[in-house]
C-alpha cells in the first residue's frame, strides 16, 4: 500500500526528533547511538527525496503514477519486458 504524501512528512518530522534527541546527548553516550543516527539519517534523506519526487512528478501535466509512487529509480516495466526478451534469445 502506498504511503500518503502527508503521512511521509509526519514521519519525516518524527525522524528530526529522533535526530535532534540523539544529537543533543553528551559525548560518551552520542558515540554508542552513531550507527543508529547514520540510519536515521539516511531513511530522512530517502523520505525526502520521494515528497520531493512526488511535488515534481505532480508539477507535469501528465502524471506517471508508478514514478509518483516508486520514484525515478524504480526500474522501469517496459524495460525489464526488454531485458527478458534479450535473455530468451
């Protein structure tokens, strides 16, 4: 089930809390939770990339869904049919 657009930016939200709370503990503790924020981090920077994603795909007049939904990185059905083809022969 796809994710509302909305409900990506309240995650996102809740992410910078983490972060911020991460962020602000003495230098002793801050060292244990790095793995931990460099994963936060990162699924912040992913989530931001699909709402922004999503505000360019709907700026077009003609919507792809799949690349609203999935981004401009998600393979592409038409060419995986192609490279399947390809393998056959």
């Amino acid at each position: 089930m796809t994710r509302k657009t909305q409900d990506l930016k309240i995650e996102i939200s809740r992410l910078n809390r983490l972060i911020a709370r991460i962020e602000s503990k003495p230098n002793g503790e801050w060292t244990t939770w790095t793995s931990t924020l460099h994963d936060l981090v990162e699924e912040r920077e992913l989530l931001g990339l699909v709402v922004l994603n999503r505000r360019i795909e709907a700026s077009k007049r003609v919507v792809s869904f799949r690349r609203w939904r999935d981004g401009p990185w998600a393979p592409d059905p038409a060419a995986a049919m192609a490279v399947r083809q390809v393998a056959k022969a």
